[in-house]
C-alpha cells in the first residue's frame, strides 16, 4: 500500500486539521479554536513554528513540517508515556515495518551500521498517549557498534514517525557513555 499524505493549508478542514491544531497547542504555538477549520490563525501558528524550527516558513504543513512536529511531540513526553510492547504488539509491529519502504530504510540503515547479530537484543516501546503514532524500536549489543571511527555506541534507537497509519519518516538515536543520556529515556527491561 503506498504512502499518502495530506497537505493542510489554509481552506483545509476536517481531522486532520484538528489533530494540527492540538498539536500546535501542545506546543505553544496555537491558542485558538480546535475547530477543524485552517484558518489564518491555524496558518499564523504554522508560520512561526516553521520559522522556529528552520523551516520553509509558508504556513503550509507538508511532510517536513508534519514529521518535525511529531518528532518534537514524541521528544516531549516523560519516561512514563513509553512503554514496551507485548509479543503481539512486537509480531504486528514487525509485519508493518517490513511493508513500508521508510521503515525499511530505518532498517537498512541500523544493517548498514552492524546493529545485527547474534550478541544484539531487540526490543519495540510503544508511545502510550500517542499510541499508533510513535514506536521506537531499540538494539542493543554487548560490544560497541556503529559506523564512527571515533565512538562506539552502545545501543541505536528508531523512532518511527506515524500519520493516518503509514510511517512518514523516522529518527534514529545513537546512545554511548561519550553521549550521555538518550533524549527519550525508556523503562528498564
């Protein structure tokens, strides 16, 4: 099934436009209706959180400034919202990866950068609040890894970025004593 995404300017209504909108309250940029209606204050708010993100700033929400607010939405939530996912969840979780060409990329990348083998665990979280939008998976192996000459990381982390069902986009995190504490921290095993 082929990744679709919704543009949203001003004129936009619906869902989407009032998931936008709570978004952008969350994050301090919108304080007016959630009414589902894109209007110039939905695209003023839009503006300023392209601008201070170092986006394209023409208050329209595209996949770069949709996958930079979620990425900040999934950053901004303490331990107690992530929690790991049961065999189940692990098994369909692992069937969408494998079906979606961003999540093989991830993927791709955590191959590419030897997070694969027999001394490596792996292990799926689930964003409870915002359960169906953010996964985050996390390998972990008993030597350092990694594609750095200069460090060797401990553990690497995929933060899978969700919209209407599909993976938009992904974030990985590389986690080292020579880096300090990851930005999300997870529930021991």
């Amino acid at each position: 099934m082929p990744n679709t995404f919704v543009i949203l300017k001003q004129g936009s209504t619906g869902p989407d436009v009032i998931r936008l909108q709570e978004d952008l309250q969350r994050l301090n940029y919108y304080s007016g209706a959630i009414d589902g209606n894109f209007g110039p204050i939905t695209k003023q708010a839009v503006i300023e959180f392209q601008q201070a993100r170092g986006l394209t700033a023409d208050g329209i929400v595209g996949e770069n400034t949709r996958s930079e607010i979620n990425r900040i939405l999934c950053y901004s939530f303490p331990i107690n919202q992530w929690r790991r996912m049961s065999e189940e969840e692990e098994i369909k979780e692992i069937k969408s990866l494998i079906n979606d060409r961003t999540a093989v990329a991830a993927l791709n990348q955590v191959a590419l950068e030897n997070f694969v083998g027999y001394d490596c665990t792996r292990r799926f979280y689930v964003h409870e609040e915002l359960y169906g939008v953010y996964s985050l998976m996390r390998v972990k192996c008993s030597t350092p890894r990694g594609n750095s000459a200069a460090i060797g990381y401990d553990e690497i982390r995929v933060i899978f970025n969700r919209f209407e069902g599909h993976i938009e986009g992904f974030d990985i995190e590389r986690v080292s004593e020579e880096t300090g504490l990851p930005i999300i921290q997870l529930p021991e095993d």
